[in-house]
C-alpha cells in the first residue's frame, strides 16, 4: 500500500470523480479562486466513481448525502458546503480527475 496526498479542484456544482478506493477526504478549503478537497489516497487501489454536490448556504438539498466540508470563496462573500452524494443515480455522467 502506497498513500499519498492528492488534489482534487472542483469544477461545478455537480462533480463525478474516479478515486481511489477508501480515499478519505481531509480537508476542504479554496485554492486559486475555486473549491478544493485534499484526500487520502492508497495509490495501489482500484478506482471507483464517487460523486459530489456543492450546496449554497439556503439551497435546498437532495437526499441522502454526507457532509464533508465548507469553503469560503471571495473573502466569504460564498459560502459552500461540498456532500457526498451516497444514493447512486443513472442521471450523473462519469468524469474523471486526474
């Protein structure tokens, strides 16, 4: 097993990523004017397609999903809140990250 840290920018609101299996997402926050999480990842394992949602503060939210973190953009003018969304659904295309 090797584990590394690796960068995954959000693009959207939407985002469908292939990781790792048992990534574990450490910390949420912006980077270069966007949305960005840091994981965990075991570089030797297979990969497996995870979804997530950015949520405005007062945007209502589907069912079910898991928090993970909230980022400030613009100085905190918006404020995001990043869930995994844990119900599959047909209705998301694939998109992967490298």
């Amino acid at each position: 097993m090797t584990q590394m840290i690796w960068k995954y920018p959000l693009d959207g609101t939407q985002i469908d990523l292939q990781m790792p299996v048992g990534t574990r997402i450490l910390h949420v926050s912006e980077q270069h004017g966007g949305p960005t999480f840091w994981a965990l990842v075991d570089t030797d394992a297979s990969l497996e397609m995870r979804s997530f949602r950015l949520y405005a503060t007062g945007e209502p939210m589907a069912n079910p999903v898991q928090y993970v973190g909230t980022v400030l953009l613009s100085g905190g003018a918006y404020v995001f809140h990043l869930f995994e969304i844990t119900a599959p659904s047909s209705t998301r295309a694939p998109r992967v990250s490298t």
